[in-house]
C-alpha cells in the first residue's frame, strides 16, 4: 500500500527493492540502516525511496561561498584600485590608457588609485652619482685640461682625469616638471650625469694644475656650486654633495710634479737642517763661555786659596819662631847658659839633626884637650 493508504499499487521500477529494505552496499557505507521513525518517510512519492543524508555536510554552505565571493572582491579591488609606494619613493599617478600624470606626487605608503593607474617613481632619500674607473660607477672619470700655468702661459693648461661623486634630491614640488621634461626616473639620471660631467669639465678650466693639490677644498665648493645651478636649471633637482676622488695628470707630468715637490721638500728640510745647527753652534759658543768664566773663577779661587795658605803659613811660622825663642830664652835662663853657650848647644843640635856619624871636639878647662866624641 502506499503512503497515502490508497489501494491501488503503484507500479515498481525495474530492479527496485520492495519496500522497507536497504541495500547491503548503501548501510555498509551509512553505516546503519535507513531514516528512523521520527524523520521522513521510507517511501516517497512514486514508490521511491529517500535517502538519508551524506554525512559531514554543514548547512553553512551559502556563508562560506558569500566569503568567498567577498575576499575575491576585496582582492580585485586592491589589485585594480590600489597600488604600494616604498618609503623612500615619490609617486606621480598615470593613467595607463590616456597618459595622463596627476600634477602632485606623494610619497610612500598604500594608495587608492582606481582602475588603469599607476605611480611614475622617483626616489626621495639622496641619489649617487659616481664619475670614475669603478664597475659600480655610472660613468668614467672626466677627461678635460685646467687653466694655464702662469709659469707656462703658452702650454694651454695640462690634460687631467677627474674622478669625483656626486649626491643630488629630488623635490616633491617639482616632481611633474622633472617628468614633462625629462621622462621617467632612468632617462632624468641620464640627463643629470651629461649635465654634471661637462660642469665638472668646464669648472677644471678656471683653476690651474697646482690648485688641484693645494686648494681642492675650493675647486670642489665651486664644481658643487655649479652642478647645482645647472641642474636646477634644466632638471629640477638640488645638489647636496659633491667631492673630488681622485685627479690623475699625464705622467710626464706626474714626473715633473714629483721631482719638484721633492725638491721644494727637501729645500725645507736643508732650511730646519740649517736652524738645527744655528743652534747646535749656539750651544756651544754658550758652552765655550760658561767653560771660560768657570776657568776664570777656578783661577780666582786657587789664587785666593794659595794667598790665604802663605798667610796661614806664615803666621804659623811666625808663631812657632816666637813660641822657640820663648822657650829657648826659658831654658837658658834655668840653666844659667851664656849667650855663647847657646851658640854651641844651637850648633850641637844642628848636627845632631843630620845623618850619618860626625867627630866633634869640646873644649875643656884651661891647659888640657877634651877628648874627641864620636855623634
């Protein structure tokens, strides 16, 4: 019977299972049987069954496409309407279909453009220019002459290789000028090396060959002046830096150069030899006198000590002779002596003094002869 309670049979489908039954495959895969009382019914319509549902489905299903769709969306627009400065990036927006270039420029950051724009870029932090025999250099060293010697008018200055560096900035202001004028980024750079190269050039002409290593400081300060006047003249940009690497002559007169600054050298080093010796000479005339007044009072002092010793000597001799006659004049008086008595005893004593023997006769009383004694 069918679900309506009608008795008239529905017909089966070929192959169709009769009613309440599930395939075998179908509940190994379902892993049970078929729905239970409280949900639908077994048979449909038509004598068709219902299936259950698959399991892992989710009712979610319209949320997560409407996601979908959104994210899609969001991404579209920031590839289409967005575009993504660096920070040390000026940009001018272009159209790409008309060409046209928005007069003001902004600088890094993520901007909304719109659709069929992009940025024109241009660095904001300093740009390095390099003239020199680098790989890295943006071009060669600059070839050109300086001013004439004025010691050699006639030679028309000396051939010099320049090898130098330059820094330079654009400005935000003028950034659509740069562009109407010059193009893009590369072509400008370009332009901005031409321009300083025959500045530097044409700058070396005004100073002769001996200001490039006595007064470099100032050809610098001039070629920076200049750079910066003719780019801003003609590319709207400002120089900030300029230095000098590096100046090669040709080497004849690298050679002449170098002989006559080792002459000149050693000019000063004969002229400080020459005060050394001023000096030296100077040391020993003061030597000479120092040696001379320490003679003369050496002499002074000897004389004086020679003085003062015969004065001493003298007055000790003096004082010895007194003292004798004192005592002598002592002992003649206690021994009742006579003047020619003390003649003999001085004359005794006198030979007493010398060495060797001596035989000497006293005289005796009258009428007889002392003997003879031998000293």
């Amino acid at each position: 019977s069918s679900h309506f309670g009608s008795s008239s049979k529905v017909p089966r489908r070929i192959g169709a299972l009769p009613s309440g039954t599930v395939p075998p495959m179908r509940t190994s895969l379902l892993g049970g049987g078929g729905p239970s009382d409280g949900e639908r019914p077994a048979v449909g319509l038509r004598g068709r069954r219902w299936l259950p549902r698959l399991r892992g489905g989710s009712g979610d299903d319209g949320c997560s496409f409407c996601a979908g769709v959104l994210c899609a969306m969001v991404f579209a627009f920031a590839l289409f309407f967005m575009s993504v400065l660096e920070p040390n990036e000026y940009g001018l927006l272009r159209n790409s279909i008309s060409g046209v270039v928005h007069v003001d420029a902004v600088r890094g950051g993520l901007h909304v453009t719109g659709p069929f724009k992009s940025f024109v870029t241009f660095p904001a932090a300093l740009v390095t220019l390099q003239f020199s025999a680098s790989p890295k250099a943006d071009r060669a060293a600059v070839v050109t002459r300086t001013g004439a010697d004025p010691q050699d008018p006639d030679s028309g200055g000396q051939p010099i290789k320049i090898s130098c560096a330059l820094q330079f900035q654009f400005i935000k202001e003028t950034l659509n000028e740069v562009y109407y004028s010059l193009g893009t980024y590369e072509a400008a750079k370009q332009r901005y090396v031409l321009l300083s190269a025959n500045v530097v050039g044409n700058t070396a002409q005004d100073f002769i060959p001996t200001d490039f290593w006595m007064r470099r400081d100032v050809i610098a300060s001039q070629m920076l002046y200049e750079i910066n006047r003719t780019l801003w003249r003609s590319g709207r940009v400002m120089a900030k830096h300029f230095e000098i690497l590096r100046v090669d002559f040709a080497d004849s007169y690298e050679q002449t150069i170098t002989q006559i600054q080792v002459a000149e050298q050693q000019k000063v080093v004969n002229e400080y030899d020459q005060q050394v010796q001023t000096v030296v000479q100077s040391i020993e005339v003061m030597r000479s006198e120092n040696n001379a007044t320490i003679a003369n009072i050496s002499a002074g002092a000897s004389a004086t000590s020679k003085e003062i010793c015969g004065r001493a000597r003298r007055d000790a001799f003096n004082l010895k002779q007194g003292m004798k006659a004192e005592k002598y004049a002592q002992l003649r008086n206690r021994l009742g002596l006579t003047t020619d008595q003390m003649g003999e005893f001085f004359r005794i004593q006198v030979l007493q003094q010398s060495r060797g023997k001596m035989v000497v006769g006293i005289p005796g009383q009258a009428g007889t002869r002392a003997p003879k004694q031998e000293l």
